[in-house]
C-alpha cells in the first residue's frame, strides 16, 4: 500500500477563553473546526486563572473532533501547529505533568505592586533596553516570579529540578510530546520580560530582578522549527510533527500579510492589540495593550 499523503495541516488556537482546532488543505482552505470553551477563575478582584489540565483536555478533545469532521485520520497531517495567548504563565511539576498553581492570565493584575516597585526602584528603562516591554503585569516574568514565591512546595520541587515554567505553548508542546519537549519559540519569548531581544537569549539580569533562574525556562527556537512530535497516546497513536508555533497576535500579523516593514496590523478579541513590521530595526520601542 502506497504512504498516505500527508494533505493536511492541523492548527490550534489557544487564545484567552478559549481552544479552536482547524484542518487546513494545502490550497489554505478550511476543510473542518472544532470549538471548545475553558473556565475563567477569578479568586479576588483583579485576579485572573485558567485550570492548565482543563485546556489541555480542549485541546486534544478538539483536535479530534475536527479530524473526524474532516473525514481523515492523524497519518493525513503533514503539521500540528500552536498559536496561543502569549504573556499566561504557568509553572508545572516536571515528574507528575501537573500544574503547581493555575496558569496566571496576561489580564491578572496581582504583581502590579510588584511591578510599579521595580520601577520606583528605576528598573524599568533595563527592562525596556533588553527585553522591549515595559514593566507591567502584563507580562510573563512577574507572573512566574509570584508562582515560585508563593506556590507551597515549588521551591522544593525547583531544588530538586522539577520545575518547568513556560508559557501557554510551551505547557501544550511538552504535554503532547508526552514531556520530551520543553521549548518556546521567539514570539512567546519576548513577551516575557526575560528575554534579550538582541543576543536572542535568557538574560541573566533579568532573570535576576524578577527572581526566576535559568534552569525551569524552555528551549527558544524559531517559530518554524520542528519542536517535536505528538506522542500522548489519549490524543492518537500516531506521531505527527509539531511545527509552527507562534503567539497570537504575531500570527496574525503574517496571517495579514504584513511583510515589508510599516505594514501592521490591529487586532480586536479579548484584548485589543496593534503590531507593525519595524524590519530589522533594534532602535523602535512599543508594547500593545
């Protein structure tokens, strides 16, 4: 029997309320989709949680369902891809695959103090000079430093190289590669205050100031690369590479077509958000919102 071609792309949207799966067809046309919504908690005013294990399940649940809607099996897929909600932070128990605290949402505002004293303190232009963002809550950084200081039992589990933290993409790469992937892509990246967007790497002093080390951070690759292959036999059997991975809003700026610099686009969902093409400019500063 001849090999199944593999006609098909598979792509997750993961955004802030909730996971859509669509099968794509080499002509770019949309062949099927699934849709599935996730809880929003909201333990105090200005709070913000999402259950990880809850997105995760949408995710595999609709996946399958837009591969039977489409009328193919996972051997069709020539790609499983990730686009996501970029600045939601989450930090999990690498031996159990368990969250060590819900993932905290980009809205939350609880490191807001935490934020505006790293700026009274005169912080805020080295973080705006590597990282490209301001000091806000927003972003990931802050986010993960409150997880490691106030989750019971992380700093035990970090101790003893147990901790993993990533972003909402890098949580569903290493939960489909069955735990043997743990990476983000550059889009993701430098959206966590952490990330040197000249050397293309953790930043040390960074990492410092918001109190997060080295060690749980994933991999950083480029949005193209091969991350791995699906290999969690509750989603299906077959292993199928893993490839394009890209935040959101990003995404949408290629999707629109914005591929010579000045070009940008605006996007309106559950935050409203608005990203140009500077090219190879290291000089512009800017943040959406």
């Amino acid at each position: 029997m001849p090999p199944m071609t593999k006609d098909y792309i598979l792509a997750i949207d993961q955004s802030t309320s909730g996971t859509k799966a669509i099968v794509v067809d080499r002509s770019g046309g949309i062949v099927a989709r699934s849709s599935a919504e996730h809880r929003q908690f909201y333990p105090r005013s200005g709070w913000v949680e999402h259950d990880p294990l809850e997105i995760y399940t949408n995710v595999k649940r609709t996946a399958r369902q837009a591969l039977l809607s489409a009328g193919i099996d996972p051997g069709g897929l020539a790609a499983f891809t990730i686009t996501n909600q970029r600045e939601t932070a989450v930090l999990w128990d690498r031996t159990t695959g368990s969250p060590v605290y819900p993932a905290i949402v980009w809205q939350c505002q609880r490191t807001a103090d935490i934020c505006a004293s790293y700026k009274a303190a005169g912080y805020e232009d080295t973080v705006r000079t590597k990282a490209g963002l301001l000091l806000d809550p927003y972003f990931s950084a802050a986010k993960w430093g409150w997880i490691l200081e106030q989750a019971e039992g992380v700093q035990e589990k970090l101790a003893d190289g147990r901790s993993l933290a990533g972003t909402i993409d890098s949580w569903l790469l290493w939960k489909l590669t069955g735990g043997r992937i743990h990476a983000t892509d550059y889009t993701n990246a430098s959206r966590t205050s952490l990330f040197n967007i000249h050397t293309l790497e953790w930043d040390s002093e960074l990492c410092g100031l918001f109190g997060v080390p080295y060690e749980p951070l994933p991999e950083v690759k480029s949005s193209d690369d091969l991350f791995g292959y699906t290999e969690d036999p509750e989603l299906w059997s077959e292993r199928v590479p893993i490839s394009g991975v890209i935040g959101d809003s990003q995404a949408a700026l290629y999707g629109n077509q914005c591929f010579h610099p000045g070009m940008a686009k605006a996007t309106y969902g559950t935050g409203t958000s608005v990203l140009m093409n500077v090219g190879r400019s290291t000089t512009f500063r800017g943040t959406d919102s």
